[in-house]
C-alpha cells in the first residue's frame, strides 16, 4: 500500500485543476497562510506601500496618519513628529496597541492616559 503524502498531494493537484468545488480546498492552505502575513498580502494585493500618508488626524486623545492609497490608519507621535507603531484600518486596534506598549514601557506610572484635556 502507497498511501503516502505523495499521493494525496497528486489527487488535490488533479482535482482543483478540474474541478470548480475544489478550488474551495486548494485555497485553504493560502488563505491559511495569508492570514500570518496579512500587513505583506495586503501590499501584494493593493500594490500599496502606504507612502503617502495623510497630515495627521486627531480622534480619542490619539495622533493618526491615513495612507491616502488604501486607507490603512497609523499612530502618529506629534512629540516626536513622526509616525510608529503597525499598520492597521481599525483605530481601535491601533489604540488597543498602543495601551499594551505604555504598559510594557512604563509599568512603574500610574496611567495617566484618561487625563482629560482642559
Ligand atoms: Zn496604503
């Protein structure tokens, strides 16, 4: 008996290239894998190296530059004048990552960041 990894690997390849319905089983692994590099697919699929970013925008206390190509939101540290942190379209999630840095960088502080603005 030969039922190896060879020979799945044979029927997958012959199947999705025959038939519609196991295109679904062949995306699998990619999608899989996709998912793991989402920020390097992105540029690959919209050809965006987000080098156009927009003059920073306030919202919630925070700093963010808007890449004028996609859409994808970045922190943008106004002390500093330049941007940091990952890539990501949901602002929620740029904030969320942000509280965890502060509190890695500064865990002898006391939060400070509800401080309301007057
Ligand atoms: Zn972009």
């Amino acid at each position: 008996m030969d039922l190896g990894i060879s020979l799945d690997f044979g029927s997958v390849y012959g199947l999705w290239s025959v038939s519609e319905e196991n295109k679904k089983s062949r995306w699998a692994w990619p999608l899989g894998l996709a998912t793991g590099v989402a920020g390097a697919a992105l540029v690959l699929f919209r050809g965006c190296w987000h080098g156009k970013m927009s003059w920073p925008v306030r919202a919630q206390g925070y700093a963010y530059q808007v890449c004028l190509g996609c859409g994808i939101k970045r922190l943008f540290d106004e002390k500093n004048f330049q941007a940091y942190g990952p890539y990501r379209y949901d602002l929620n999630r740029l904030i969320a990552w942000d509280h965890a840095q502060r509190e890695k960088a500064e865990p002898a502080f006391p939060p400070s960041e509800e401080r309301p603005a007057s």
